[in-house]
C-alpha cells in the first residue's frame, strides 16, 4: 500500500512523504505506483524548477519526499494542495491502494 501523508500548519501544506506499493500489480507493471509517481515527480519539478520555489527534495526507493522552505510565499503550497487532490483522485478509482493522511500542526497566520 502507498502512504501518502501531507503536513500542514496553520492550514498551509508544507511536506508530504510518499512511501510504499500500491500492490495493484507486479512492480514494473503497475499503473497506481506509476501515476503516483509521475504526479509527485511532477509536483516537485514544478517547485524546484518552474516556480523557483525553495525546497528540499529527498529521493530513495518507494520514497519522496517534499519539504517546503518558505510554505507561505509564492505557489508551493497551492502545488501540494493540488497534489492531495490528484492522489484523492486516484486512491477513489484504486481502493486499497493507498491511504492518505493530512496532518495539521497549529500555528497559522
């Protein structure tokens, strides 16, 4: 099962961490891991990269992991929030998949 848990404070994500298999299929042939994939990749790219947004980035087998620097400026946060909306998307279509965990630690604004 994929785990996907994002963090926020004060409401404004601010990491998520991405671990495991979808067990949907063999690995190589699994269409949730690769979408999951694909769409974390993609999400950190865009930060990095496109928005220039500072972020640290940590990469291993069946883990990411994105932590943002400066949550409240810019697109970053938007992006993760985009993010928790795709995985919904896909642990919907694929149940048993992968569980999603939001978890808010005060603070704020």
């Amino acid at each position: 099962m994929i785990h996907a848990v994002f963090e926020s404070e004060g409401g404004t994500l601010r990491t998520v961490s991405v671990k495991g298999h979808a067990e949907f299929a063999d690995p190589g042939q699994d269409i949730v891991c690769a979408a999951v994939s694909s769409a974390v990749q993609l999400t950190a790219n865009l930060i990095t990269d496109t928005f220039q947004e500072k972020a640290e980035i940590l990469a291993e087998e069946n883990h990411i992991k994105i932590s943002l620097k400066e949550p409240e400026r810019g697109n970053a946060s938007g992006l993760l929030e985009g993010l928790l909306t795709h995985l919904g998307f896909i642990a919907e279509d694929y149940p048993g998949t992968m569980k999603i965990k939001i978890t808010d630690h005060g603070g704020g604004k």
